[in-house]
C-alpha cells in the first residue's frame, strides 16, 4: 500500500520512543492509536477515491481523527504518573 499521510511517526517525530512506550504499557493509549490509524486510512481512502464518502462524511472523518490526534498529543507530553512505594 502507498505511503498514507498523517502517520503518528510522521505527526509527532519527536514522540516516537514515547509512543512506543505507552502503547505497550498503556491499554488506553494503544486504543486510541488504532482508533487514529483507523480513522486515518479511512480518510486517505476517501481522498484517494478508493472508498468514497459523502462530504459530511468526511469532515465527522476528520474532526475525529483530530480528536484523537488532540487526545494523543496530550498524553505524549503530560509527564508519566510514577507508582509510589506505600
């Protein structure tokens, strides 16, 4: 498959150790990367004319991923909550 715009590597270079990291220890943010890279393939999809879509269609497309896109931003560069010995 041709190179899909928009990677998380591509968007947030910087982040990529971080990302690797939280999704494999954070179920949360490994749901919401897929959930990203779902919604992303299905826009470029769109753009390409494989799958087409309403306009409206689009736009829901892309406000979501920008909330993903939003929500994934904010957890990569929130400092991580360490455990406290009790």
């Amino acid at each position: 498959m041709p190179n899909t715009p928009h990677q998380l590597a591509e968007e947030f270079p910087e982040h990529l150790a971080t990302i690797r990291h939280l999704r494999a220890v954070d179920g949360h943010f490994h749901r919401i990367c897929e959930d990203y890279q779902a919604v992303n393939l299905a826009i470029h999809r769109a753009e390409t004319d494989i799958e087409p879509v309403a306009d409206l269609s689009m736009i829901d497309m892309r406000k979501a991923r920008m909330r993903l896109k939003d929500e994934i931003y904010g957890m990569l560069t929130q400092p991580e909550k360490v455990a406290e010995d009790p």
